[in-house]
C-alpha cells in the first residue's frame, strides 16, 4: 500500500508547487496588464492622430517627418507607409 501513496504524494507535491509558481506568474501579469493596456491606448492615440493628419501631410509632401516632434515612433512609421501608399494611389 505504501508503495502506492508514495507516488501520489509526490506528485500531489508537484503539483502543489506547479500551482504556487503559476500563481504568482498570474499574479504578475495582472500587475503588468493595466501598464500595457495604457500603452496600447497611447498608440493607437497616436495611429489615430497620424491618420487624421496624412491627407494634409499628402498635400504637402515637402514637409519631413522630423518637422513632427510629438509623434512617437511608432505613428511616424505608420504615418510615413499611409503617405506612401496615398502618393502611390495618385500616381
């Protein structure tokens, strides 16, 4: 019989510690999540903006990104492939 428990023991332990490590992974990520939910809402802010300014920017295609100081990175790419792909569709 004995040799039947001590099995199961075991991997009751096992699995009692899988359950503590996942606990506190989960436990991090709800922390984390809030930051990144902010941080995608401020790019896609940002994408909005671009978007909302690229057929004025079309208008004036001397105007260099550089001349847009608030931008973050991210939306000055996305900014500069719409202004492409609207030069390519006039062309």
């Amino acid at each position: 019989m004995e040799s039947k428990l001590v099995p199961y023991r075991l991997k009751v332990a096992d699995l009692e510690a899988a359950k503590k490590a996942e606990a506190s992974r989960v436990e991090n990520l709800e922390k984390r999540s809030p930051d990144r939910e902010i941080l995608l809402g401020k790019v896609e802010k940002e994408r909005d903006n671009a978007l909302a300014d690229s057929p004025k920017l079309a208008r004036r295609p001397k105007r260099s990104l550089q001349s847009w100081p608030k931008l973050g990175t991210t939306a000055k790419k996305l900014l500069k492939n719409s202004l492409e792909l609207v030069r390519k569709r006039k062309s």
